[in-house]
C-alpha cells in the first residue's frame, strides 16, 4: 500500500494583512526558535552513541523533517499570497475581508469574516473565500437572500450587516 497522496489545490491566493502577519510568525517561530531547539536535541543525542536504537535521535530527525516540510510549504506560499488591504469601492456589497451578519429563517443570527483559504478558523468565525457561503455571499447587498446547499439540505440566510475592518 503506498503513502501516496495526490496533490491538494493551494486554493485562492487571497490574504488578510492579520492573516499574513501570522504566517509570518509562524514561518519566523519555526525557522528561528523550533528547529535551532530541535536541531540542538538531535546533536545531542546523536553524542550518545548507536543512533538506531536512539528514541531521541530518531524523534528528532522526524521533527525536523516536518519542521523543515513547513518552512518550504509556508515560504513558497508566501511568496504566492496577495495581501488585500484596501476596502472595496462598493463598502454595501460582500467582498473578501468583510465581516457579514447573517440571519437565518429560525431569527439566529451569525457572524462571519470572508478570509483567505490560509487564514480558516471556524472557532474565530472566520470562513475560508472558497466555502460554498462564501462564494454564495461575494457580491451580495444589504438584506440580500443567500441560498446554500448544506450537508443536510438547503438553508437560506439573509445579509443583515457587511462592515470593513
């Protein structure tokens, strides 16, 4: 059985300045704080001798690996991102980076940022510009019907506020 795994698309190349700052930090925190940490581990317990049976050696080598593995994957698409700063010439229509209230039939009211498919975090409320509400908001006005289809069905959600940080 092979460990293959196909390529996944890197997704919209679309970034908030928040968003950027923070995979810089992470990209700054791997390079230059974990991998001189575990680098120095791995020199170490390769001085205590037979490294095949070395747990230390081994578990170092492997964070390494995967530390390594980030630093490519986030320098590349760094380089790719676009950061979008500026608001929209249209402040009353959804774009990317606009926070939108949404209410839905029952009166519940949610509210979400439209962010970059690397800046995802549903625990913050933020959704990435290539979900199914996402695309289905772009553009929308002011008290605007927006229609998705869900998992469990179709669920209708209205525009109740678009605000610009």
């Amino acid at each position: 059985m092979s460990r293959y795994r196909p390529p996944r698309s890197a997704g919209t190349p679309l970034i908030t300045p928040e968003g950027e700052a923070r995979l810089r930090a992470e990209l700054h925190e791997l390079w230059h704080v974990r991998r001189p940490q575990v680098t120095q581990a791995v020199s170490e317990a390769a001085a205590q001798g037979d490294r095949s049976e070395n747990a230390e050696y081994t578990y170092g080598k492997k964070m390494l690996r995967e530390i390594d593995s980030r630093v490519r994957f986030l320098s590349k698409r760094l380089e790719n991102l676009k950061v979008v700063s500026a608001r929209p010439s249209d402040p009353d229509k959804v774009y990317f980076g606009a926070w939108v209230t949404l209410e839905d039939e029952e009166g519940v009211e949610a509210r979400y940022r439209i962010v970059g498919p690397d800046e995802l975090d549903l625990k913050l409320n933020l959704i990435s510009i290539d979900s199914p509400l996402a695309r289905a908001l772009v553009g929308k006005p002011l008290d605007a019907e927006v229609r998705v289809q869900t998992p469990t069905g179709e669920k209708t959600w209205f525009v109740v506020a678009i605000d610009y940080p």
